[in-house]
C-alpha cells in the first residue's frame, strides 16, 4: 500500500512546500538543507529544480511507512542534460539527522550511485554506469528490504548491495544540485510519478522512450 504518491500536479510554478501530492505528500524542508533554494512543479505537472546555479536542496515527504521495508519508486524525465547536475531520491530519510539511503542520477559521472550516510558520513555502495538520452523517461525503483538494499532502472537490477546501516523506517526525500546553470520547464531532468510502497514493488510502471 502507497504511503507515499505524487504526480505533481498542480500551478505551474507552485513550489513544494505550497503543493500537496495524492497520498502522504506533504514537504518538509530536511533541516540538513540550511539554504532557500527550492523545486517547483513544471508546466507539464513534473517536479524541477528551481535552484541558482551552484546550489541545491532537500526535502522530505509526510507520508510514514510502517515497516522500513518498501520501495520507492519514480521517473526521471530527461528535457536535457546539464554539466555538473545530480537529482536524487531517497528512502528511510531521518527527519533530523542525515541518514538515509539514496539513488543518485550524477550528469559529471554519467552514472547512477547508491549511498548511504549516516549522521552526515557514508560513502557509494555502488555505481552504474549510464548516459541518459534527451527525450526519454526513465522509471526507477529504490528497493530496501532488510539489509538487501537495491536499484532497478525501468525494470532491471542495476545495483545489489547488502548493508545494515540505515535501518530505521524514516521517510522519502528528494534531493537536488544544480549544475552550472539553473533548470527550467523545458531543461534538466524532472521528476514524476513518485510512489513509496510498503513490500508492494511497483508492476504498473516501467516507462521507457515516452517523448519528454
């Protein structure tokens, strides 16, 4: 069952703390993000970074789950790629301290990363290599189960790792940095269609090549 769902539907320009999404998706600054910078919804009802060049921020959803096993899965929708740009979602988010675990699309290392920290340390748990095409969405999936912490991209494993610490329920996050220039409606990679399920992996949802 969803504890979390967000379409980002709504006012072009509304930024996420004035949105509501369909289910345990109201915003909450993570108090880890010190800045004022912020995402907006698109004018295609998707999620950007409305953040100056150099600068980034951190969210965090209302929804509870009630087992720290569940996924959270999501599309990355690719309008175009910005030099030096990371977008990032994570699950078992503390609301206080910043741990958590997360999948991280990276524009310098044309990658994906799984990480995780802990009271602000923590290092890659791994990486996969990837160079997204403008045009295209992607559907990925952070996947935690126990210590059998995992990411599927458009319905795939990519990345496999077993670690133990990041254990507690906590929340979603999303996360971003922007590159050498701002995002707009029609640049950077956006986000959509956010779900976190407890033990529920998401069957509805592999979407791959939809026009951006």
């Amino acid at each position: 069952m969803a504890f979390t769902s967000d379409t980002f539907t709504g006012t072009a320009g509304t930024t996420l703390t004035a949105h509501t999404g369909e289910t345990g998706a109201s915003w909450t600054r993570h108090p880890n993000d010190a800045g004022a910078e912020t995402f907006v919804i698109t004018d295609a009802n998707r999620l950007r970074a409305n953040s100056a060049a150099g600068t980034g921020c951190q969210f965090y959803a209302s929804g509870v789950p009630s087992s720290p096993d569940y996924d959270v899965s999501f599309d990355l929708v690719v309008k175009s790629l910005i030099t030096g740009d990371f977008i990032e979602v994570a699950g078992r988010c503390d609301t206080v301290a910043w741990t958590h675990y997360r999948v991280t699309w990276d524009e310098a290392g044309q990658q994906f990363i799984l990480v995780y920290r802990v009271n602000g340390s923590g290092a890659n748990l791994a990486t996969f290599s990837k160079l997204l095409v403008v045009g295209t969405t992607y559907a990925l999936t952070l996947r935690m189960r126990g210590s059998a912490i995992s990411v599927l991209l458009d319905g795939a494993t990519i990345m496999s790792v077993t670690d133990t610490q990041v254990t507690a329920a906590g929340r979603v996050l999303v996360s971003t940095f922007a590159g050498v220039a701002a995002q707009t409606n029609t640049t950077g990679v956006h986000l959509d269609n956010l779900i976190a399920e407890v033990d529920a992996p998401r069957t509805d949802g592999k979407i791959v090549f939809r026009q951006a």
